[in-house]
C-alpha cells in the first residue's frame, strides 16, 4: 500500500486549447512531487474520446501520439467512465474551453464525490459567460469597457438597432470596437471592428460560437494579467504585461502561432501603485465571482487616464511551464512543482469543509 495521493490529471478535450492542454498536462507530470503523489494522465482526445491510461502516460511523452478510435462514440461523455475509477482520491483538470472551464465537468466532479482542482460549478460557469463576469466587477465596483450584448433573438431581427455599426458605435462612444462571443476563450470567433465595413461579417462570425455576442468599447493601452490562488484567503502574484506588436492585438495567431509577434514580460513594466491597483482589482473580482482554488485575471491599463480596466477572468488559465499563471507565482517565489502541490492542498481542504455542511434538516 502507498500512502501517496492518486492524482488524476485529466487532458485534452475538444476544444481550440488542446494542443496547450497537453503541453500543460506534461509539465505537471514532469514537475508534480512524486514523493506525495502518483498519477494517472486521463487524456480526452481532440475527437472526444477517452483513452487507456497507457495511451494517456505516451501522448504525455510524445505530444503527436494518437489513438485508433475504436468503438467508442466522439462524445465527451466517455468522461463519465471517471465514477469507475474508486482509487483516484483527487481531480486535476487541465481541461480548457467549453465542457472543461465551464462548471459541466466540475458538475461532474461534484456528482462522483472527488475533489478536484480549480474553481468549483457556480464560479466556473459564472466566469465563462464574459457578459455576467463584467455584471459582476461593476458591482465590486472595479470599472469594465462599455458593452452592448446581443442575444441570438435579437441578432434574427434585422430591424434590430444593435446590427447597425454607427448606432452602437454612438453608444459606446466610439468607433473602435471588440466583436466577441460571450463564452468562448483563446480570441476565437473575435474581431477588431474600426468602421463599418466588417461589423456584420464579425457578428456573424462571433455567433457561430454563442448565442450571445459582446460588442465592447476597444480599450487603447497596456494589456496586463495577474494570477490568484486559494480559497478564503487568496494570495494575488506581481503583475504580468502582454506586448503586442503596434497596432496589433492579442489574437488566436499572437497566442498560438510560431511567428506570434506577442511577448510576455515579468513583472509588468509599469509604476508599483498602478500594478497594486490590477492586484486589488483582481482580488475583488476572484471574491465577487466566488471562485476557488486559482484563477488568472486579465486588465487593461487605459492610456488616456490610466484606468484599470478588467477584461476578462480564466478559470482554467495555460498551465504549461512558460504559461503566464506558473511564471507570475515562480516571480513571486512559489516554483512550479510547489504551485501543483498547493493546488492540490486547496482543493482537499474545499472538498473537506463542503462535507461539514448539511444538506437537509438537521
Ligand atoms: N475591449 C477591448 N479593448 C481592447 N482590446 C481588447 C478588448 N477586448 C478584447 N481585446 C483584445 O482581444 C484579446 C482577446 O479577448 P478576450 O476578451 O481576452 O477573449 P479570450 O477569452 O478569447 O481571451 C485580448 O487579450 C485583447 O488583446
Ligand atoms: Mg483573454
């Protein structure tokens, strides 16, 4: 008998963040303690399938690896599988996107009576929905762009005001907008709209993803990040800054792509009171959206007056190795293996206190 934790550390899946989830998935293995932990990789394939443990430990090693498909449907419910799996004693998802970052697969979690890592249902589906997140910094009173949201009904009817770019562009007092689709992640499905001429081809773009599209108020200035983690008591890291190339954004290809004129630089070079401003912020908005174990939460700092602006909250942020969230806690001393184990500590001692709680009359 060991007395070391079984981790599952559950990869992949079906969304455009796969190939990072797998990269993440690797570094933990590589870098989590061994000395209290063993772990079972579960890799979910790009198709949606779930693979042997075997398959799941070489496409660790070998990123390329792929699986016949079996017999088995394209269907993330193969996940369900993990109620059979009595010896794991805590969930590690690396999951990104839609069914990963979303509460479905915490839901999951929750049904099978594991504790896992990362936010918990409420928080997880709160946070995708980037429209219900900025409802939720505005009443922690951290200010957000002005946004119009577009829900799919409205987006039918042609008459609709929202489908003519000049009246939104008066409403949110300029030309320079964000095209977005509410729930999506990695800049997929978002355009940069300056003038008329691409606004109905980015909205149709944005609702191949959701049924509910943002246009926000494009913010110029200096794109920031900072990294949370804990439960009642989190700890914010130093500030990390995105630099784009001028006149460019952070896209899908800036993200991804081998010729990404993007850079990370930490810590952020701006003035200490402004990055204790992000941290402040980023902690209200970690505490209003009740979020759990970690999160990543992105700003922007205006140009025009220096505002704060929060864009957006990553429940499930890059994990790999060179990932923002590990570099901003390595920056703040906490190293990367450490980061695992603690993450792991959290997650046990959420799953602890929720079964103190009753749950009928007592
Ligand atoms: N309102 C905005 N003003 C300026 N840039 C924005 C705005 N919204 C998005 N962006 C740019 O688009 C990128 C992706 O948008 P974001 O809302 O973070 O979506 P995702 O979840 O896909 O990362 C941001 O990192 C930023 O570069
Ligand atoms: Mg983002």
């Amino acid at each position: 008998m060991t007395n070391k934790k079984q981790v599952g550390l559950i990869f992949g899946g079906s969304s455009s963040e796969y190939e990072v989830s797998i990269i993440s998935a690797s570094n933990i293995y590589k870098a989590i303690d061994k000395d209290k932990f063993d772990v079972h990789p579960i890799w979910i394939t790009n198709e949606g399938y779930l693979t042997s443990e075997e398959d799941s430990f070489k496409v660790l090693e070998d990123h390329g690896y792929t699986v016949a498909k079996g017999d088995k449907p394209a269907n993330l419910a193969n996940i369900a599988e993990l109620a059979n799996r009595p010896e794991l004693d805590v969930l590690f998802p690396i999951v990104h996107g839609n069914l990963g970052e979303d509460g479905v697969l915490q839901g999951l979690f929750r049904l099978i009576d594991k504790p896992f890592v990362g936010v918990d249902v409420l928080a997880a589906a709160v946070t995708m929905d980037k429209e219900f997140t900025k409802i939720l910094a505005e009443t922690a009173g951290v200010p957000v762009a002005k946004w119009v949201s577009i829900k799919r009904y409205e987006y039918d009817d042609p008459d609709n005001e929202k489908l003519s770019y000049d009246w939104v562009a008066k409403k949110l007092g300029t030309t320079n907008l964000f095209v977005k689709p509410s729930n999506q992640g990695s800049s997929v499905g978002i355009t940069h709209v300056v003038d008329d001429s691409n606004y109905a081809d980015a909205l149709a773009e944005a609702f191949k993803y959701d049924d509910k599209v943002l246009v926000e108020e494009g913010i110029v200035g200096t794109e920031v990040e900072t990294a949370v983690l804990g439960n009642d008591h989190p700890i914010v890291s130093g500030v990390g800054q995105i630099i784009n190339a001028k006149n460019t954004w952070y896209s899908y290809e800036n993200k991804y792509s081998d010729d990404s004129t993007t850079t990370l630089q930490i810590p952020a070079k701006i003035p200490a009171e402004t990055a204790e401003k992000v941290r402040q912020n980023a902690l209200k908005i970690y505490q209003v959206t009740e979020c759990s174990g970690m999160a990543r939460i992105d700003s922007m700092l205006r140009e025009s007056d220096g505002e704060v602006i929060f864009n957006e909250l990553n429940s499930l942020p890059g994990f790999t190795s060179i990932s923002m969230y590990p570099k901003l806690f390595e920056e703040a001393g906490i190293a990367y293996g450490d980061l695992i184990t603690r993450l792991i500590d959290f997650a046990e001692e959420r799953y602890a206190h929720k079964k103190t709680l009753l749950h009928k009359h007592d």
